[in-house]
C-alpha cells in the first residue's frame, strides 16, 4: 500500500517541545504537599533510615524547611509532631503546647497566608499503645468516645492556626464531628481534607519509624481492607455528607484504581498520599543503581496525576518542584 502507514503517532513525540504540546497530564508545584515531621526533643534534625533524605526536624530547622517550601511555590506542608511523651489517650495531641500545635504556630508564623499549613489529625503519634483513638475496657478502639477527642484536637489545631486538618484515623463520624466543632467555636473556614480511603497497607512500615510509632498488632478494625473498592466510594459518600472539603486516597500506588474511581464520583478535589513505603522503594532500588532515580520520582508522580488526584502528598514535594525546572 503507497504510503502505508498513513497515521503516524510518533510525529506527536519527535521532539521535548512536541511532547509538552500534547502531553495529557500537567504536574506542578502547587499540587504538591510536603509531608514533614517534627519531634519535641530533637536538638538537631535526625535522619529516617527506612526514608532516606526524610528527617525529624527540629522546631528551627522545621521552619526553615517551611520557608523553603513556600518560595518553592509547594501547595502545602502536612504537619506531624513527635512528642517526647504519650499516654493512653494522647494527651499531647491538645495540648497548646503539645509539639504538634507548637509546630502549627511556628509554621505560620514563618510563611503566614502565603503556603497553607496542614495538620494531622489522629492520636497515633501521641498514644502510649499506637492507635489511633483511645481504648475500651476490652482492648478494642472505641469510636465514638475517640470522636470526641478528635473534636477538641481539630479546634486545638485551628486555634494554633492550621488552615487544613487532615483526620487520618478512619474512625465513623470522624468528619461530622470535627466540622460540627471547629463551626461552633467560630472556624467555619477551616479546611477538613479527610482521610476518607485509608486501607490497612503494609506500605506504611517507614512512616512508623518516622513518627516513633509504639503500635502492637494492627489497625484493620478499622482502616479498609485491600480487597475492597466498593466500601470506598461508601466511605467517601459519608465524608462529603459530613462536611468533607476534600477527600483523599491512602496509598497512592497500590490503589490508583481506587483514586480513579472516587475522581470519577465526587466533584470536590481529591488528594492522593504517596506514603513512605512507596518513597523506600524508589529510593532503595536507586541506591542500587537498578533505576533512574530522578525518572523514577516524577513517572511515580504522573501516574499519581493521571489517576485523577489533584493534589499528591510526597516525601518529594520539594525536590520534585526543582525538578519540573529541568523538563
């Protein structure tokens, strides 16, 4: 056949220029969220060895790493605090000068409206026994008594001056309660990002490390199990009735499907968490030297974007903004 063949896809990659030109999915600064780690007792920044480049930060060198984000043009930074202590209910976790919501004050302090500060919303980091809420008589989390504590810790948050609470425990109710509270003590323009897909991954095994986790045993009482897709968009439709302002998918990589469906079914933004164990991997196949490391760090990125998430939680956030500068 003359000319055969007659359609040609590869015109469309000839060339860096072409490839920009029609390329489908756009990464930028702005859907970035630097994940960052702040502990009480730390004199000077102490390296993750499952997360390597990932540190605890110390209040000085948090806020510098916060400067450095807003001028990178980053969308945001999600605040954990490490505490010195815990209990059995987490006590630190409100207290105002509990590190968590020292950490809050001082990143606001530093980059005011111009980078919005985002706050974990959980007890994990600040229980004696790892969990996520407080125990029964039994052992077992209690709910609806771990509800009410979420409740004090979101205004505790807002009070400190964190423009975005992120509750991450995946307790029933956990969005309802916090907005019902954070309006009532008169922070209507709080932004809740719910943790509202958050499945029991074994992905998360460095971020343990990372904030001094003392959990025994696990959490699939009530983090989604891996099998499932359907009790995802239920868990989903429930955050957005509660007054959800954006929902978000935990882990990213193993559950793209996931984050596609759930930016297929609300028309709120959608957040993705590309977690710890997902970072370890790239980062230790680099090390190898089995995997451009670089290539690896923004493909990982896109395919997160081509999912559907307009916003993408990284350990990366702020070298993956340097490297946008190098397409």
């Amino acid at each position: 056949m003359s000319g055969f063949p007659g359609v040609r896809p590869r015109r469309l990659r000839s060339s860096a220029a072409m490839r920009r030109l029609v390329a489908e999915t756009t990464l930028e600064r702005r859907q970035l969220i630097l994940p960052m780690f702040i502990r009480e007792d730390a004199r000077e920044p102490i390296a993750i060895n499952s997360m390597p480049g990932v540190y605890q930060h110390t209040r000085d060198t948090a806020r510098k790493a916060i400067a450095e984000a807003a001028q990178l043009g980053l969308g945001g930074v999600m605040l954990y605090g490490v505490p010195s202590s815990k209990d059995e209910v987490g006590s630190g976790a409100l207290d105002p000068n509990g590190i968590l919501n020292v950490a809050i004050r001082d990143a606001v302090q530093e980059v005011g409206d111009d980078l919005l500060v985002m706050s974990d919303l959980c007890l994990d980091e600040f229980t004696s026994h790892g969990h996520c809420g407080v125990l029964d008589s039994a052992g077992r989390v209690d709910n609806d008594a771990t509800l009410a504590i979420y409740a004090e810790m979101g205004v505790a948050q807002a009070e400190a001056g964190a423009h975005v609470v992120g509750p991450s425990g995946m307790m029933d109710g956990q969005v309802g309660a916090i907005r019902t509270a954070l309006d009532a003590a008169g922070f209507v323009d709080t932004v809740i990002l719910a943790y509202a897909v958050k499945y029991a991954s074994a992905f998360y095994g460095p971020f343990r490390e990372a904030i001094g986790s003392s959990l025994k045993g696990d959490r699939k009482t009530y983090q989604q199990d891996s099998a499932n897709a359907r009790e995802a968009i239920r868990e989903v439709d429930l955050d957005v009735a509660e007054g959800a302002d954006i929902v978000m998918v935990k882990p990213a990589l193993a559950y793209l499907d996931i984050i596609r469906q759930v930016r297929d079914h609300v028309n709120i933004p959608v957040a993705a968490y590309n977690i710890s164990g997902e970072y370890a991997m790239v980062e230790a196949a680099a090390a190898n030297g089995w995997i451009d490391r670089d290539r690896a760090i923004m493909e990982t990125l896109n395919s997160i974007r081509r999912a559907g998430a307009d916003t993408i939680l990284t350990y990366w956030a702020a070298e993956a903004a340097q490297l946008l500068d190098q397409r």
